[in-house]
C-alpha cells in the first residue's frame, strides 16, 4: 500500500492546474484532521499533499466524476478498457466526442466508460480542454497523438494514484454543500475558474462548466461563513480583493510562470526568435496566519522561480475598496 505522504502528480492535462506549484502551495497548509478540494479539476494539490484523516473531492464535471470514482473503485476494469483503445487515434477521438449519451450522465451508471472517455478525450484534445457543452463542440477537437503513448507507464502511475483515493470521497456537487459543517480541523482549498473567466465569451471559456459573477459572489460568501480554514487561488485583480476584503482575509501575491507560451509566427521561429513562457500573477488567500516558515522560505528564494512579491496589510484599508468590485455590474454570461 503506497504511503499517505507520497507526493504524487495529477494525471491530467487542466486548464488551470497546479502540478508546478503544489510544492508552494503546500507551504501555505495549516494543520489539519480533514482536507476537502471543492474544485478538483486535475487535482493536483490533493495528489501531492499528505493524506490527512479524512479527505474530500470535489468536481461539478461528470466525466472528472467518474474518472475519478473508476479511479478509486473500479481500477483495472479502467486499465482494461484503456489498453483496449488501440489503432487510429483520430476515429477513437471522434467516436468517444460523439457519445453525448456519457457526458450528460449525472449518476453512477457506465462509470468506467465514461472515466475511459475523459481520460482519452483529456490526454489527445487541445490543451487538455475537455467541453461537454454542445454550443462548444468546436473547441473539441483531436491535437495530440503523442497524449496516448507510453500507456503502461501511465497507467502504473494512475495505480498509485487509485491506492492514494482509497477512502477518499469523491463527489459532484456544488461547491456550496461541500462547505457545509466544516468544523475548525478541516482545511478546505478552493481553486475557483478565474475572475477573468466570467468576461470571456463562450468559445474562449476555459472549462465545462460556466462560473459566474454571481457564482464567485456565493463562493466568498460560503468560504467566509465557514469556520473551517481556507486557502483560495486566484488571479490578482481589483475584483479578488474587493471579494474578499474582509480583515479575515490574508492576501499573498505570487507570480510564476504559466505553462503555456506565447505564440511566434513561424518566421520568427526560423529568425531564432523562441516563445518565452507567460509570467503571471496570483493571489493566495487565507483565512489565517501564513505558517512562518512559508513567508521565511520564500523570502530567502528557497524558489527562485516562484517568487513572493509581497503580503498585504489590511489594516489601514479604506472603504473605498468596495467601489472595486465591478463583477455586480456585469451580465450573467452562461
């Protein structure tokens, strides 16, 4: 049995993820008896963390649903039926992309097949986008072959990944229900779709599942009632803080490097000139005390590439601060 402190990596392409900054992330971790990840999407946070007692996540996503429930509960019927996904890679995809009967299930029934066919869809889609959305079905489309090889090594990695949930529990609800009745030993991470994300038009949503202005304004809401301690990743905007500036609230402000880069006309690329990478910056918000030794590691560069660029001190905050938050002003977009 793999030990509960293994750090692991999250098996999925998300927009989004955090696999390159879990190990940061973790710095910022309270004690804790119960964890729950009201956002799962790849999970990434969850899968490098120590098991704590008793362990929760959470995805609205139907197929991350059941990836994530074959995952646990039927592994090698999962590991079976992806070793059978042979031949041409381009037919598989479009066959899975038309099997609109999986992506509107809502229960449990054909959960190994439709784990099967997020797995396949995330792994060979464009940047790991996997829309159910049938006003999207543009934006799924087959890019990436290469997303498909070395199966035996992935599938030995989702093993280890499927010892790791044994206990967990995996559920797909609204974020709201998993707040409920959280005591003052559960640590709950919230990795929200960007605040940026409600102002973009439906073909360049990231995710599945619209989050609106108003969904944002009920997620502060919920995580600012509970007693339970939180810590929340989001993009540093006027919005965020506005949302949560309460004294409660601990901002932290970090920029890293994104995994996607700018393109480069091909001319360019010919003339030497390489994509850099996007640099962008993030908010940390906590409903307690930043652990000193997280403040103290970053503040001596014990990350060189993710640097802190400051803490916030609230205490001096005006009122004008809620002229901030424009997101109340802003159509509800679907």
């Amino acid at each position: 049995m793999l030990s509960s402190d293994v750090h692991l990596k999250s098996p999925l392409r998300y927009p989004g993820g955090k696999c390159r900054v879990a190990k940061l992330l973790g710095k910022f971790a309270p004690p804790h008896g119960e964890y729950r990840e009201i956002f799962a999407g790849g999970a990434a946070f969850f899968f490098w963390k120590p098991l704590a007692r008793q362990s929760w996540i959470n995805d609205l996503h139907p197929g991350l649903y059941a990836f994530y429930r074959a995952l646990r509960d039927h592994f090698e019927p999962f590991a079976e039926r992806c070793r059978a996904q042979k031949g041409d890679l381009r037919r598989l995809f479009n066959r899975w992309a038309e099997r609109r009967d999986l992506m509107e299930s809502r229960d449990d029934r054909d959960i190994v097949e439709r784990a099967v066919q997020y797995y396949f869809l995330n792994r060979t889609v464009w940047s790991g986008r996997v829309v159910f959305d049938p006003r999207r079905r543009s934006r799924l489309y087959f890019s990436n072959p290469g997303g498909w090889r070395y199966l035996d090594k992935k599938l030995a990695h989702l093993q280890k990944l499927s010892h790791k949930l044994q206990g967990v529990k995996i559920t797909c609800l609204d974020f709201a229900e998993c707040v409920l009745d959280a005591g003052d030993d559960t640590f709950i991470y919230a990795d929200p779709p960007y605040i940026r994300e409600s102002d973009c038009s439906l073909s360049d949503k990231l995710y599945d599942k619209a989050f609106t202005a108003n969904c944002h304004r009920r997620l502060a809401d919920a995580l600012s009632a509970t007693k339970a301690k939180v810590m929340i990743s989001y993009d540093d905007c006027d919005d965020a803080h506005a949302l949560y500036r309460d004294a409660k609230w601990r901002p932290v402000q970090l920029e890293w490097k994104y995994c996607g880069r700018y393109a480069v006309t091909n001319e360019a690329k010919a003339a030497g000139q390489k994509e850099k990478k996007v640099a962008g910056k993030e908010l940390v918000l906590l409903n307690y005390d930043p652990p000193a030794e997280a403040l103290a590691a970053l503040k001596q560069n014990a990350e060189p590439a993710l640097p802190l660029l400051a803490t916030l001190d609230r205490s001096n905050q005006s009122d004008q601060s809620d002229q901030l938050f424009s997101l109340t002003d802003r159509p509800e977009s679907i």
